[in-house]
C-alpha cells in the first residue's frame, strides 16, 4: 500500500510518500517506523487522528486529516487490514 504524507506532515517525517505492505493500523506504521528510522504513529481517537513522530527524545504531535481510499480512517474499525492509498495532511485554513 502507498502511504502519503503532505502539507506538514510530510516535514514531521521526513518524506513525502513510502510503500508498506497492507496491515492493521499498527502494522503499517511499524513498517513506516523501520523504514525511516524513528518511530512514526498515528493515534485515533472517537473523531481525531493525531500524527506523533518520536526522534532523538523529540515527540511531534499534530492532528491530522487520514483518508484511506478517501474515507475518514476514524469512521473505520480499528481491525480492518489497510490496502490501497493513505493520505495524511494537516488541515489548514486562511482568511
């Protein structure tokens, strides 16, 4: 599966897009993890999603947008097996 990371997230982790095999919500970010060298997750919530990269004893926490497929990845049951596309952004608003 494809993991997306923009719009500051990608800056939170240092790229902007891997390939993981598909799995449990865990699963994939252990995945993540491994590949980049830090520990990478994302903490849902009953309507939230939170991106938390630990590196070097920093922890970056942020909320975030998570569409699977284009769905809400909090709107999704915790055992589902993710495959396919996830894109993960921090929402941003101007005026």
């Amino acid at each position: 599966m494809k993991v997306k990371f923009s719009n500051i997230a990608d800056t939170m982790v240092g790229i902007k897009e891997i390939e993981v095999n598909p799995g449990k919500i865990e699963e994939v970010f252990e995945q993540v993890s491994k590949v980049l060298g830090k520990k990478v997750r994302l903490d849902l919530y009953d309507d939230s999603a939170y991106l938390i990269v630990e590196e070097n004893g920093t922890v970056r926490k942020s909320w975030v947008i998570a569409l699977l497929n284009g769905i809400n990845v909090v709107d999704l049951s915790p055992s589902k097996i993710w495959d396919g596309e996830l894109v993960i952004f921090v929402p941003v608003s101007g005026g």
